[in-house]
C-alpha cells in the first residue's frame, strides 16, 4: 500500500498523459482514424493493444518488489566466505557485505539503500522517478521489456501523430487545426528519444553485468575500489551477462565474482 500512496500522482499523470495521446491520434484525421472509417480494423486494434500492454507493464514495474533486503537471513548465500577471500584482498572482504547505516540491516554485495524508498535493494541500478519505484535485482529485466514496449507505443503515436498533419495557406489557421496534434507530436517524440536512450544504456549496462549505480559510483564503492578502471569482477562476456538477464527460470546469483585471470584478486 505504501507504494500506491507514494507514487498515486506520478502514475495518475502516467495514464492520463498515455490515454489523452492515444484520442488525441483516433479522434484526428490520423491513419488510425482513416483505418477505421474504411473498416479496416486490424491496426487500431494493435495499436490500442501495444498502448494497453504498455500500461500494464508501467504498473507491473512500478508496484512489484525490486528486491528489497527483508532480513539478514540468507544474505551470503550468492557468495561464500571463501570465495571472497581467493576473490578480493583480505582488507577488502569484510567490505563485501556491512551494515546499512541507515536501515541497519547486512547488506548483501551490490546492494544500496534507496533513500526515497527507505530500504536496501539488491543490485540496486536506480530510483526511477517516473515508476517511483527502485529498479533493482528482481524487476531491471521488467524494466528494460518495459522501455521495449513503450518505444514500439510511442514511436508508432509519434507516426501517427504525424500523419494526421494537414497543411493549410496561412500559419496561424495551421497552428489552430493542428494544435492537437502538435501536442501529441511533442509528446511522443520528446518521450521517444528518452526511452530510447535509456533502453541503450541499460542494454549495454546488462551486456557488461554492471548496474547504473555501479557505472556511476565506481570509484566510491568498496569492492570496485580495487579495481583496474577497465575492469568488472561480475562480467561473464556478452553472450552470458545477456543470458543471465533475461534468463527468468533460473535464480542468478549476481554477486557472484568472476576474474579473467587465474588466482588474481579482484
């Protein structure tokens, strides 16, 4: 419930914005509106349904846990002692996992406390304040089908929108009739370009198994520290880091260390 009262008005603004777009594009001399004057149906319906799969993956990332530490129980079950102590250097493997200082609790490796959502997060990657959720170990893979399915939504209203520009002598009557559609056009093509930057970065952040946090902070954090500045402990190659993201019948064991060379410490 705590995060229905948190997060009410950000996700109101979402679903207004989204289904005040979408009649702006059916009730204009759009594509769509031509499809349907014709009876050819089939492509309103699929948009309609690309924008409702939209929402429902909105809500679907927005309200689910992103991997929240409950308890202590069970934090050093990814890693084992020993396998930090061949892994990093001895002053290094207490800093693996430590108490949050502000929940108290043992923080697993990779994990951050969220001050907008006051509890640790396991791989934590960011707050997102248009979810208003944290993105983190069980909800990132979500996130990014997520930004999929809303670019397909938006870049197909961004077509639309555009088709339905008419072109009249004067600029001022243009601007009247088109008023609608500007707004829609702006909108869509504002919101494009941002999820499509953001569905670049994270697929390449998940290409390198590392998180925004990780990526950004680097240098602040205790076992990257020592670190080259090119190197990740958590990188499997390309092909396996996308493996283990995507891969959803599996628990994966993200702060598992991996070295590219033999009995070096990470």
């Amino acid at each position: 419930m705590r995060l229905f009262r948190s997060g009410c008005l950000v996700r109101t603004a979402h679903v207004i914005l989204t289904w005040l777009t979408t009649l702006i594009l059916f009730l204009h001399n759009t594509d769509l509106r031509q499809c349907e004057e014709r009876g050819e149906l089939l492509q309103p319906v699929l948009f309609g349904c690309v924008v409702l799969l939209s929402v429902m993956m909105y809500f679907t990332v927005s309200l689910m846990d992103p991997g929240f530490v409950l308890s202590d129980s069970g934090a050093k079950s990814a890693v084992e002692e020993d396998e930090l102590e061949k892994m990093m250097p001895h002053t290094e493997v207490s800093q693996g996992q430590r108490r949050c200082g502000h929940c108290y609790l043992l923080q697993p490796m990779r994990a951050r406390h969220c001050k907008e959502c006051k509890q640790c997060v396991r791989r934590y990657d960011h707050h997102c304040p248009w979810i208003e959720n944290c993105v983190g170990e069980r909800n990132h893979r979500w996130f990014l089908l997520y930004l999929c399915v809303q670019l397909l939504a938006l870049s197909w209203g961004l077509q639309t929108a555009w088709s339905g520009i008419t072109f009249v002598s004067t600029w001022q009557q243009w601007f009247v009739q088109n008023s609608f559609l500007l707004g829609a056009l702006a909108v869509t093509g504002v919101f494009s370009v941002v999820v499509l930057l953001l569905l670049c970065i994270h697929l390449y952040l998940a290409a390198i198994n590392t998180t925004t946090w990780e990526f950004m902070s680097r240098h602040r954090i205790s076992y990257l520290k020592s670190c080259d500045s090119e190197e990740n402990p958590f990188d499997r190659g390309v092909i396996c880091n996308l493996w283990d993201f995507f891969c959803v019948c599996r628990t994966v064991a993200w702060e598992r260390l991996y070295s590219r060379r033999s009995n070096s410490a990470v």
